[in-house]
C-alpha cells in the first residue's frame, strides 16, 4: 500500500522544492505526494514504476513527470546514483495550463510519462552545479527559486510538445546499464577502472559486470577501457604540448612505457611517433 509523502504542505512557502539525493543503494517503496513531481537522474541511472505502468528506466538523457497523489516507487540502477527532483505545487500548474503556451501541458497532469531530455534543459542543471560549488550559501538560495522557475519552465516545454518514451525491454534495460557504465569510463580515466573496481561501483559481481558488458558490447570492459584511454591519450598528443608521461597520467596510466604498448596494441604506432607525424 502506497503512503503519502508530503513535500510543500505546511513545510514550504514557495510553490517549488528541489531535493538532491546522491548515493548508492538509493529506494524508495510504493509513496504518493501531495504536489507534482519531476524526477531529473545527474548520474547513474534509476528505475521507476508508477499506478499506471511497469518498471521504466531513466537515465540522465531522460526526466519523469509524476503526478500528484499518483503512487509510485524508485530504486537505483547498479552504482552510485545521483538525481534531483523537483516538487511543484498542483495550484501553481493549474494556474500556469490557463497561460498562452500551457495548454499541453496541462492535459498531461493526470499521468505519469518519462520525455527525452534537452541541451538546455542539461545547461540549466549544469548552471545549478556551478552555483552550487562556486556561490556563497545565501547568493545560491537566492538563486535557487530562478533556477527552480526555469527547469520548471523547460520541463513544461517539453512534456506539452513531445511524445513521452516508450516502455523498454529488459535487453534494453541491460543496453542502458552498459551505456552508463561506458559513460562512467570516459568520465573517470583518471581513476581505479579495475573490473572490481567498476564492478564495485555498479553493485555487480565481476562474473556479472564482464559477461554483461561483452554480451552487449561485443568487446570486453578491458578493452573498451583501454582502448578509450587510447583515443583519449592520441588527441591530448595530438592536440597538447603535455609530455608523454603526462598525458599516462592523464588517463589513469602510471608509465608511459605502458601508454606506448597500448599504442602499438590498438594504433599500431606510439605516441612518439603519431606527435611526430601531427
């Protein structure tokens, strides 16, 4: 049985309320809220399921709308898990659907759906992190009701003028679990990306994590490991004056002998010799 999980009634003034939950292991059971909710994933991946549908995955190229007093329960993906929701009171949306531009919108309260995301809708939550880090406590709560107003804003826009995503397969949940664990490699090179380590990250076993991902793949995570430190290595030497050792250094390797076996392995030159021949 669902119960209810109050967010603007008597704790809020305002008619939004962002949240961030950043985490492993993050779930939460079957829940209603008394406003409007959009789930927005940052990293990792989350599963949702709602009154009306089975289990859907979202990913950080994707957000939810749930409506009020809608149930519905979330769970992470395998590894660490960072996602914001935002909380709208019904009063200001319905407000809002009487607007020139907020029709579509408004048809769409009723239901749940998962939408495809945007650029601007990724630059506004970039700006948000960047405020976040860079701003004083008190500049940043000032800002945050402008922030809040404007994915709001995006959010609205993109629910009234697109289609919502359509269910996916479990092979295609396990298609989105790969693509997030590549995603992890190319934004941590610099880091431990030992099978274990990986494998620790996204709560797999390693017997799970590599018949997974070559099943998907069509390559092994080593591979795919070494291969992206290897085209990310060969554009630093070609596009940086940074020395060998420190372009190894800059995609997780300790030795630029090392660095220069990988090259021969899926260049067939080193990296001497491609700085060489740019």
């Amino acid at each position: 049985m669902a119960y209810l999980s109050p967010k603007l009634k008597g704790k809020s003034s305002g008619v939004f309320e962002l949240e961030t939950s950043d985490t492993t292991g993050y779930a939460v059971d079957w829940h209603a809220h008394d406003c409007h909710m959009l789930l927005l994933p940052r990293q990792g991946g989350l599963f949702l399921s709602t009154e009306c549908s089975p289990t859907s995955h979202l990913s950080r190229q994707s957000f939810s709308f749930v409506p009020a007093d809608f149930a519905h329960a979330t769970q992470a993906a395998p590894g660490r898990e960072k996602h914001m929701t935002l909380y709208v009171d019904p009063a200001y949306v319905k407000h809002q659907g009487y607007l020139h531009g907020y029709c579509g919108f408004a048809r769409q309260i009723d239901r749940s759906g998962i939408w495809h995301g945007t650029e601007t809708l990724d630059s506004i939550l970039t700006l948000h992190d960047q405020l976040h880090r860079s701003a004083s406590p008190q500049a940043f709560q000032r800002q945050l009701p402008h922030l809040n107003h404007l994915l709001f804003e995006e959010c609205a826009r993109v629910i009234a003028s697109q289609p919502t995503l359509p269910q996916v397969s479990e092979h295609q949940h396990s298609a989105l679990l790969v693509r997030d664990i590549q995603r992890y490699v190319r934004e941590n090179l610099d880091a431990d990306l030992s099978i274990e380590s990986i494998g620790h990250q996204f709560h797999l076993s390693r017997r799970h994590l590599t018949r997974l991902f070559k099943l998907v793949a069509n390559e092994t995570l080593v591979d795919f490991t070494n291969r992206t430190r290897v085209e990310t290595a060969a554009r630093l030497v070609s596009g940086t004056s940074l020395s060998i050792l420190e372009v190894s250094h800059a995609v997780g390797l300790d030795s630029a002998s090392y660095l220069a076996r990988l090259f021969k392995r899926y260049l067939g030159l080193t990296p001497s010799a491609l700085r060489k021949g740019g």
